[in-house]
C-alpha cells in the first residue's frame, strides 16, 4: 500500500484543506506516514500571506525534498500553487508537481490526480543569489475546484475546525488573497453540518476569510445574516462552537447574541489597526472608538467575555500618531489577546501602490513597543483567574481550554494528567504562568 505524508503551512483554513485531502488521499487507498522519508507522496499545503510566509513554505519545501527516499512524489499546493502555478514548478526543479486547488486531487496518477497539470498562472518569477524566490503575481486563474465539501476523517483530537466558505468578496489594501482564493462561495447548510457530525468533535471552530458575511453570496438561499442560524444549528450538535476572524462591521446585535448564547462568549474581531485615517488608506471600515463601544457593549452582556485581534503596523503612510493611538487603544481595550504583525508589500495589492512607506527599524520598535505593553496586558488578566472555576476541555493529557483560549493560537490551561482528553471538568486555577494557566480538578461543593 502506497503511503502519504502531508505538511500543513500557514492558518487554520490552510489546516482544514489538508484535511480534506487527507480524506481524498485515504478514499484513493493510501495510507498516512508520520516520516516524510517513509511515504511514497509527499504534499506540502503552502501559504502565501506574506514574505516570511512564502520563504517558510520555501524553505520547507527543500526540507522534505532532502528527506524524502528514492521515487518518492513531491507535491505542492495551497496558496503558493494557486497564486504562482506553473512558474513556481518551473523555479523548483525538486518539486514533481505543483497542483493548485484548482484540479482534482486523487492519489494515482494516472486517474489525473496528483501528478495531472496545474492551471496555468502568469507570474514573473525568479531566483534570489541566495536560494531564495522573488515572486510576482500579474494574473491568477481562479480555481474551478473546491474542497470545501470533500469529506474529512474523525477528528483526531476533540476539536476540529470547518471551515463555511471560501475566498472573499472584500478589497482591503493589504490583502491579496482574492486574487488567488476567488470570490466568496458559501458552503450549504446541510453540507456543514454533516461535516460537524462526520469529525464527532467536542468543539468546532468555524473559519473562513470573511466569517460573519456567509450567506451574502446565496441570497435566495441564505442571504445576510445566515451565519446566526447556521451558528445556532451547530451549537445543537457539540458542545462548543467557536468564531474566528470577525469583520467589525458585520458584528450585528444578533450575531453577538448567539456567541454569548453558545456558550463560547469569545470574539475574534479583525481590526487590522484604529486610526481612522489609516483605516481608510487600508480600505477598512470603523476605527478606535467604534472599536472601543463594540468591547464595552459585549462585556456589558458577558463579562466573562474574551477577545482576541490582530494588527498590522507599519502600513504606508502610518505616522507616530497612528502608532499612539494604537498604544492607547491597546492599552484601553484590556482585550485577552492580540497579535501585531508588521506591513508586508503584496504584488498587485492597492497598498503596494501607496507612498509613505514606514522604516524597517521604526516598524521593528513600534512592533517592540506594542508587543511588550500587550503582554502585560495578557498577563495581568490571566492572573485575574487565579481562584476562578473555569470548566476546560481537556484537548491532551495535561492540556485544557476554557472558552477564552482557541486552539493553538492562545495560551493553555495545564491540568492535572489523570483527566481523560475530550471530556470537559471543573478545574480551579492556581497560577498563571504567562499566557498559561496552571488548574487543579475543583472540589464538589
């Protein structure tokens, strides 16, 4: 029997395509290798999001190139085939196929999977003297294919992401993925939560590049707003539903309702910055005090509530006044959570056209500054638990999450390793150790 190996790189949606080929490659007879240099197929699932992303990929590539064993098949796909094609294999002579999620995928070559040919893609692409590739984007075939409802094997762990569309309708400045992930395409109702019921996982976090607008692409079918009850339709069937990235202007009254409702009271919101000069120059809607009315509200409802966002700094055109108010909102919000990433350039993007571009070394003590000020943040609102009752679900042994930490991005609840994973305890915290929190099992009372 032919064996498989597959390489996940990038976010969560990256993490759910590999999972359906997963599925695919285990419907076609392979069987799954932990050893790159053990399987007959290996598979990288790139990202392309930015440059340190595409030097990962890269860099991962030639990684498994060195490890795999003699007639070994190497693959890749994700963003980086999607956005760069053809050009990209022709730059990678190690790599036998480059397989965009625009054809089938099956494992035998000669049913037209694996080794068939990806769509074409017009980019100038070329290599660095030092190993690396310079690449530009001019023209993408969007994918005729999606994997959005191949199937998926049982979860392995008690959590699983699904992910209810794909590509994204909006033109924020900085973001290029539309050009390569297409439009938005919403899954049905019924496709989704079949996948719930086929993974028999405690927890499902729903993902998509623009979560809250599923639906708007189908309005006779869905329409604006569909997320609520699909939302809704999934907490009937697990015990958790949780929410990642969430455009602020589409957190209606009703959508944070049903979050509160679920019993996950935690928001993943999309920010991206809160200058409101800057927000427009990266095609985004709201800004800091709009921001900081939203937060109260929802804590005004649940103050258990917990919060997570990202920002960009260092975008064209962000000035030291930008950056305090960004310092300042940090600072007023408390939010759980925040990841700060600095400005990449995307080929083809309105930002890339925008003059004031910051520094690299003004960008790096910016990133220092707002990192530094959100860890105390983080901290001090983890030791705020110290003496609470949280109730966890223990994903491994000696690992456990309450509502406030998503899988694999935030901190961890460490429990004691009698606890059986997937069931969900009572545990009372004892101390907070940075973003992890250290619990014993609560006593009965």
């Amino acid at each position: 029997m032919q064996r498989f190996y597959v390489e996940t790189l990038g976010c969560p949606k990256n993490q759910v395509d590999s999972e359906k080929l997963i599925g695919t490659l285990l419907a076609d007879g392979m069987e799954p290798s932990d050893d790159p240099a053990a399987a007959d197929l290996v598979v990288v699932n790139t990202c392309a999001f930015i440059e340190d992303a595409r030097k990962e990929s890269i860099d991962t590539i030639l990684a498994l190139d060195g490890q795999r064993r003699d007639g070994a098949r190497l693959v890749v796909t994700g963003c980086m085939a999607e956005r760069y094609g053809a050009e990209l294999a022709q730059a990678l002579p190690e790599v036998d196929q480059v397989a965009g999620f625009g054809v089938a995928f099956a494992g035998r070559p000669e049913d037209g999977g694996l080794a068939a040919a990806a769509p074409p893609v017009a980019v100038a692409l070329g290599r660095k003297p030092a190993g690396g590739l310079s690449l530009s984007a001019e023209t993408v075939v969007l994918p005729s294919f999606d994997l959005l409802n191949l199937p998926r094997p049982k979860s392995a762990v008690p959590w699983a992401y699904v992910k209810i569309a794909e590509g994204c309708d909006r033109s924020c400045g900085f973001c290029a993925i539309p050009s390569f992930r297409g439009p938005q395409r919403s899954r049905d109702v019924a496709s989704i939560l079949a996948e719930v019921e086929q993974l028999e996982a405690k927890e499902i976090v729903l993902v998509a590049q623009d979560l809250a607008s599923y639906g708007k692409d189908r309005p006779g079918e869905l329409g604006a707003g569909a997320i609520v009850p699909l939302v809704r339709e999934v907490a009937d069937r697990v015990d958790r539903v949780r929410l990642l990235y969430l455009y602020p202007s589409d957190l209606t009254d009703e959508l944070i309702d049903v979050v509160i409702g679920s019993d996950v009271p935690y928001f993943d919101l999309s920010l991206q910055h809160v200058s409101k000069p800057l927000l427009r120059r990266m095609r985004r809607w709201g800004d800091g005090e709009r921001f900081l009315r939203r937060i109260a509200d929802i804590r005004a409802r649940e103050p258990q509530a917990a919060f997570r966002s990202n920002f960009i700094v260092g975008y064209p055109g962000e000035t030291e006044d930008d950056h305090d108010q960004l310092l300042s909102f940090v600072e007023e919000a408390q939010l759980d959570w925040c990841g700060f990433f600095s400005y990449s350039a995307e080929d083809g993007t309105h930002a890339a056209t925008l003059d004031g571009a910051v520094p690299p070394r003004l960008m790096e003590e910016r990133l220092a500054e707002l990192r530094e000020l959100q860890d105390t943040i983080t901290a001090r609102r983890r030791d705020d638990l110290i003496g609470t009752i949280q109730t966890v679900l223990v994903d491994e042994v000696g690992v456990g999450r309450s509502h406030r930490e998503a899988p694999e991005i935030d901190g961890i609840v460490q429990v004691p390793d009698s606890l059986a994973p997937g069931s969900f305890v009572d545990v009372r915290v004892v101390d907070a150790l940075g973003p992890d929190l250290l619990a014993e099992v609560a006593e009965a009372s």
